[in-house]
C-alpha cells in the first residue's frame, strides 16, 4: 500500500484557483486539440527563457525524443555516437538508443553532479561524438564555460536536458540556452507543470521547422504557405494529397489545450517557485553542513531537490520512512547500474557515477514547504546519518 508522506519529495504547483478558472474555460472553449493556447504558452515561455522558438509537446520524454529524431533529419550530425551522463533519468538516454544511436555514458563530477571534464574530454578523443547531452542536476548547473570550450574544440552539437533546472542561471543566463538545443519538463512536482508536458526549445530556425514536423506526424501544415508550395513543388505533390503527405519520420507527441492553459498560468508563478526552493536549498545546506552538499555556485539555483551522500542510506531510507519523511535516489542513480542497460552494454568504470548510485540520496524541496518542515526533515535525517566517504 502507498504511503500517503506528510513531507512529501514533491507536490502539486496547480491550486484550485486554477483549476476553477480551466473549468470556467472548458465550458466555453470548443477544441481542445493543439491550438491557439499552444501558440500562446510557447511564446510566453520563449519569453521568458529569452529563446526564438519553442515547442511544446506531451512531456519532458517526449521532447528529448523529438530532439534526438529531428538533429539527425537536419543532417545536423556527422554520426549516431552521443555522450551522455551516467548520473541522469532513464528518457534522458532511451530515445536515442531506441533510434539507433551509439551512447557512451560520461562520470559525474562532485562539483555540481554535471559531467566529469576530465572524463568527457577523454571520451571526445576516443569515440568521436557528433553530440553531447547534459543534465543539470537538480537544479545545478555544469560548467558551462569549460563545456562549451569543448564542443567548440571538437566541433560538437550540445544538448541540455534542463527538466530540473527551469530558472536557474549560469553567467545571468537562462539554463537551457547555451546548447543548440533544450529539453523541459512540466510534469507533477516538477517546478511548474501541466499535468504532463514538456518544451524543446532553440535558437536555430531550421531545427525549429524540422521540430515542429516531426512533432505532428512528419506533416508540413505548420509551416507557411511560401514553405509548403516549395516542398510540395520539389515533390510533385497536388494539391489534393497535400493535408496527407508527410515530409519527417514523425511522431504524434503534441500536447492539449488544457496542458497549455495551465502551462499559460503556472508560468505567471515561476519567480515565486524558484524563490522558495533557493531558499529550502540553502536552509538546507546550513542544516546539513557537516555533510555532502553541490558546492557550486549557480545563480538563482532553482533546486529540485537536496542532495546528499550517507554511508548508511538504507537505514537513513528506513528512518525517514518511520517520520513520514519522502526521499530517493539522486535521479536514476548510475545508468550503467539500470537493468536495462546491463543487458545490452558492457560493464563501466564510472566510480563517481557509481559511488552516487550507491549513497546518494536526496531530500524533499517544493514551493509548498515551510521552514519547520526542513529543520524537522533534517533534525531526523541527523539522528542516523553516518558521512564517512571517500570522494574521488
């Protein structure tokens, strides 16, 4: 039976106010397919980002999976091999080996929990990646300077998955921007959601058409009419077989127009969201002080979630459990470790990654917390947490 926490990791960001005004909505509102409340949402969050163009689709997946289809019908990509982060969530990876895509997994770093440098410049030289996707975890971010140095070096694509990180900064500059391309997420507890939702987001114009395609089946009817007639010249395509003609290998990932009139809304809170959680991160790193804690200094750290190492986690898992206290691993822990990556991969040395999957655990952070919860959360998890690790 599922435990009903009182200090729960996460919690929901839509208040009845909303739901009472999507309600007053939807009784006049006649179609609920991908429409004019899409446009809006995308716009505003492009807005607000300081991006060109963003496209919103049915989840955080959904987008990375978009983004891994549509570079490679760009021809954006000399090869299928990408790096990735050993410490991340499991679609961060799984689109790109479902379509075919060599994935080398990258050590994490116990800076930010973002790619270990070293590591990642050793596998540049090895494997030759046309790509790089990163994660900024729980709201920190990687090194962007010295990432960025990188790509350029090695002539690079670089793609942030940024699903945790919505309003933190690196050098007053959104997360999310300096890739050629971004992935967000909006589901529960996250920090705005739709109910299910996600945004890919870039800068570059071309990619945007192709993404806006391969989001609706492969079709061309987004694009503009000047765009249409050309494509359906250079193809012979009649007027008649234009509606049904599909130019991408596409998917039907669009989102609704509920999850946009939400998306429109909560996006009106996010300053306030981030503000609460930066401020339960530092309260808890004043706390939890004599312990493991990201030492980086991202500007308007929206943080996800308090991360931390424990020699004993399954008896600090135990304890919190007995106080109603919510906890998990640091995201999926080591992808290596994943059974579905054992069973089609080689084994790894990824000793940070590994040592994070064995002792990471992380503490609840959501904008509905008060300042008793944390001292209470951390007071418990004091009581039995044992840190004598050895960091790399």
């Amino acid at each position: 039976m599922k435990q009903n926490f009182k200090h729960k990791l996460a919690d929901q960001t839509i208040d009845k106010k909303e739901i009472a005004r999507l309600s007053q909505w939807l009784l006049k509102y006649k179609k609920l397919t991908i429409g004019k409340k899409t446009e809006q949402f995308q716009k505003s969050f492009s807005k607000f980002l300081k991006i060109k163009n963003s496209l919103f689709v049915n989840s955080g997946s959904s987008a990375n999976l978009l983004i891994a289809q549509s570079l490679l019908e760009a021809g954006y990509l000399r090869n299928k091999v990408i790096i990735a982060p050993a410490l991340s969530w499991v679609t961060t990876i799984t689109p790109f080996l479902q379509l075919g895509y060599k994935v080398e997994l990258c050590d994490c770093n116990f800076n930010n929990l973002g790619l270990d440098l070293d590591h990642l410049e050793y596998l540049c030289k090895k494997v030759k990646p046309s790509a790089i996707i990163l994660v900024h975890v729980l709201g920190h971010s990687n090194d962007m300077k010295m990432l960025m140095k990188i790509c350029k070096k090695y002539k690079i694509v670089l793609i942030e998955d940024t699903c945790e990180s919505l309003g933190s900064k690196y050098n007053k500059k959104n997360l999310g921007t300096f890739g050629l391309v971004s992935s967000f997420s909006f589901y529960y507890g996250h920090h705005i959601s739709t109910i299910e939702g996600g945004m890919a987001c870039t800068n570059d114009a071309k990619l945007a058409k192709i993404m806006t395609s391969v989001r609706s089946h492969g079709w061309l009817r987004d694009h503009s009419e000047k765009e249409k007639k050309q494509l359906f010249k250079k193809y012979k395509i009649s007027n008649f077989q234009s509606k049904f003609s599909f130019f991408y290998s596409g998917f039907n990932i669009r989102p609704t127009e509920i999850n946009a009139f939400l998306g429109i809304s909560q996006l009106k809170k996010i300053y306030k969201i981030v503000k609460i959680r930066n401020r339960n991160f530092n309260l808890y790193k004043k706390e939890l002080n004599n312990y493991y804690s990201v030492r980086c200094d991202t500007e308007n750290l929206s943080s996800f979630g308090y991360a931390t190492l424990v020699k004993n986690r399954d008896e600090v898992y135990k304890h919190l459990l007995s106080k109603n206290i919510e906890c998990r691993p640091v995201i999926s822990g080591n992808i290596a470790k994943q059974p579905f990556w054992k069973n089609m991969h080689k084994k790894h040395n990824l000793p940070n990654a590994n040592l994070i999957h064995q002792n990471g655990i992380y503490l609840p952070n959501h904008a509905n917390q008060k300042v008793n919860d944390i001292k209470f959360i951390c007071k418990e998890f004091k009581k039995v947490a044992k840190v004598k690790l050895v960091l790399y």
